[in-house]
C-alpha cells in the first residue's frame, strides 16, 4: 500500500479537463517538493512535473502542477487520446526515502 | 542526449544473486545521483535506492535493505545494482534513473528498464 494516495482512476472526454490529486502527510509532501510522472503503455516513465509546479521544457503548457498542505494536484487540459497513461505522484520522506504515489490510470473517453 | 541502458536482467532462482549495471551517456555522469526504481508486473513504481554523485551517500528502500547494494563507477559512467537473497516478489522491471541534482530531487531521466524474473 503506497504512502502517497492516488485514486485508482480518472476519465475525462477529449477536450476537457481532469485532475488528478496526490495525498500525504506532514513526512512528506507538507515538506518537499512534489514530482509527477507519466507512463505511457509498454513505455518507461517520463517527467511531466518537478518541484511542485514547474514543467519541463517538453511537457506542453496543458499540464500544470499545484501543492497545498499536505496534498498535491496534477491537472491536464485539453484532454488527447495520447494523454491516456498511468499518472504517479513522487516525493521526499523523513524516513529517507523516496516514495511513489499508487497511480492514476487516465482514461479518456 | 541522454541515454541510460541497462543489462543484466534475466531469470534467477529464488536466494541467488544477480548483478544489474547501467551504461550513462549525453551527460556528465559523475555529477549527477542515481537511483534504481523498480515495477512488479501490473503493480505501481517503488523507488529501491539512490547514490549520490560522488558515491559516499546511499539510501535504500525498507525492503531491500541488506539484500541489495547500489554503487557507480563514474570512470565507467556506469551504475550497478547488486541484488543478493532474491525473492519471487523481486520479479519486476528494474529502471536506472538519473536525478535532476548531485543528491536528490526528482527523477529526470530514465532508462528502459531491464526485466528481473525470480522463479525456480
């Protein structure tokens, strides 16, 4: 059972917008910045978010990243076919560790 | 750019051992952390273990602590994963990753990832 809360899944229709939250504690995300990752099928992960909410060179303008407390929020716009993939959320623990969220699987309708 | 190729993986019997490296290429290797991050089929990501740049600082997951060894040799531009008493639930692809920073901050790169099979 991963630290970091994710809800299993989300679905949202071409065009729309979706949200994705990533919920810890004091032990972590309340203190260090939060990382986002996408996982397209059959493919290694890739950076889509870093330090709460700066994005990559690559990573188009659709995806932003937010951070309050003890939780986190990655958001898409203009939902695309090719925006279909898993979402993990990653940050720093007091315990010295690194820890994922359990994942998001994005499903666009 | 930046490429990071691992090797290694393969199928091994429950309580042997197996070495993975990664050969890094498209950046200064030595001043950059490392970590190894695993996925079990179907499962989520759970990151395993980090070394700093220059080697001197290592942090492990609770799980594989006293199992496995994570070290680099940065005139090989190279990172290993040293995994001893493997368990069937060690079954995963294993990724090398390349954090952002020369100790730890997010996971900037990653490699395709080698597949560990434990079974008999």
């Amino acid at each position: 059972q991963s630290v970091l809360k994710q809800p299993p899944s989300v679905s949202a229709a071409p065009g729309q917008k979706v949200t994705i939250s990533c919920s810890g504690t004091s032990s972590n995300i309340a203190n260090n910045y939060v990382s986002w990752y996408q996982q397209l099928p059959g493919a290694a992960p890739k950076l889509l978010i870093y330090e709460s909410n700066k994005r990559p060179s690559w990573i188009p303008d659709r995806f932003s990243g937010s951070k309050s407390g003890t939780s986190a929020t990655l958001g898409i716009t203009g939902l695309q076919a090719g925006d279909e993939a898993l979402y993990y959320c990653a940050t720093w623990d007091s315990s010295l560790s690194v820890i994922f969220g359990g994942g998001t699987k994005l499903t666009v309708l | 750019q930046v490429q990071l190729v691992e090797s290694g993986g393969g199928v091994v019997q429950p309580g042997r051992s197996l070495r993975l490296s990664c050969g890094a290429s498209g950046f200064t290797f030595s001043s950059y952390a490392m970590h190894w991050v695993r996925q079990a089929p179907g499962k989520g990501l759970e990151w395993l273990a980090l070394v700093s740049y220059d080697g001197n600082n290592k942090y492990y997951t609770d799980s594989v602590k006293g199992r496995f060894t994570i070290s680099r040799d940065n005139s090989k531009d190279t990172l290993h994963l040293r995994m001893d008493s493997l368990r069937p639930e060690d079954t995963a692809v294993y990724f090398c990753v390349r954090d952002a920073t020369h100790l730890v901050s997010y996971f900037e790169y990653w490699g395709q990832g080698t597949l560990v099979t434990v079974s008999s």
